[in-house]
C-alpha cells in the first residue's frame, strides 16, 4: 500500500491532489494491551453542523513535575478530526498503523491521520510506552530507568489484533468497516 502523503498534506493543487479527501473525520479513544490508542476513520460527507474539532493538550502526556511547570492551554491542539462522529457507509476501509515518533505521543501528527482518514483510512495510533513522552521526561529529567514493558511491536501487533475484534460481526461501529487484509504501518 502506497500513500503519496507529501502530496496530499501539503495541498499540491497543480498535481491535481486535494489537501482534505471527501470524507470528515471521525476519532475515537480504545485501549488494547495496557495502552491507550487512538483511531481515526471516515466519517459522513461532512460534520454534523456545529460539531466541534477533537482537541487534546500535550500536558496530558507529562509527568506531573514537569507537567506543573506549563501553563494550562500552552500546548492545547485542535486537530482536523471531530470526536464520536458515526464511521461512513461503505468500505471496508484499509488500516494504518501509526507509531509515534521517538519520545512522542499517539496524537503527535494529528493532521496527518485526520487527514488519511479524510482519504478512507482507519488510522490506529496507540502510546508507545517504553519511549513516550512522559518516558523522555522521566528518563533524562529525573534519571528514571526507562519503563518495562511491550515493545513497539508487541503494541503494534495487539493494536491490529484490537482493530480487527472492532471490524468483526459483534465490534459495534466499526463491524464490517474495517480491512485487515493489507495494513500500512507509518
């Protein structure tokens, strides 16, 4: 599965690529092997009228001695996706595994699974626990060891096991909207 994102996030109206594909987006919050992961999905054609954007604050992925040190707000971000939006008719939608990036967090690029959900993808992003943010902070500010536990790709392979119980029969919104078949990982 290739994804021409460059292209596409950067609006490149010359080549022909639209900057938000013809699907809202849609997010929600699941938890899959002790960690929290975040899903984007096509939504309907457009938001409900006087939907609100998802927002999230990076505070929320801080330790609590750094996280006293910043003002509330400071880092509030609101993303393309709209919160608990039903998933779209159709698909079944292909799946991409996000891993955040180095001592990140799951909705570190927001505008990019936002935006590969605008395009008729699900978009899995779960914490990555063993080097998130809080584990950066912990790790270089304080000199915690780094925390046990999965690896990446423990969390990765029981994230696509998670998503795949949702694409079932008995997975509630997302029954039969999900394709497990070929997974993208970014």
């Amino acid at each position: 599965l290739l994804l021409d994102v460059d292209a596409g996030l950067h609006g490149d109206q010359a080549a022909g690529h639209d900057p938000v594909g013809p699907w809202a987006a849609g997010t929600t919050t699941i938890s899959a092997a002790g960690t929290t992961v975040q899903l984007w999905y096509p939504a309907g054609r457009r938001p409900p009228v006087g939907a609100a954007r998802d927002t999230y604050d990076v505070r929320a992925w801080l330790p609590p001695a750094v996280d006293r040190t910043v003002r509330t707000g400071e880092f509030a971000f609101t993303s393309a996706a709209y919160r608990g939006l039903p998933v779209a008719g159709g698909g079944p939608f292909p799946l991409v595994l996000f891993a955040h990036g180095l001592y990140s967090f799951r909705d570190q690029s927001t505008s990019l699974t936002a935006w590969l959900a605008s395009w008729g993808y699900v978009v899995a992003a779960p914490d990555l626990p063993r080097h998130d943010l809080a584990a950066y902070f912990d790790h270089t500010a304080v000199g915690l060891p780094l925390p046990a536990g999965p690896t990446d790709d423990q969390v990765l392979a029981a994230t696509e096991a998670a998503v795949a119980q949702l694409a079932g029969p008995a997975g509630g919104m997302f029954a039969g909207r999900i394709s497990t078949r070929r997974i993208a990982v970014i």
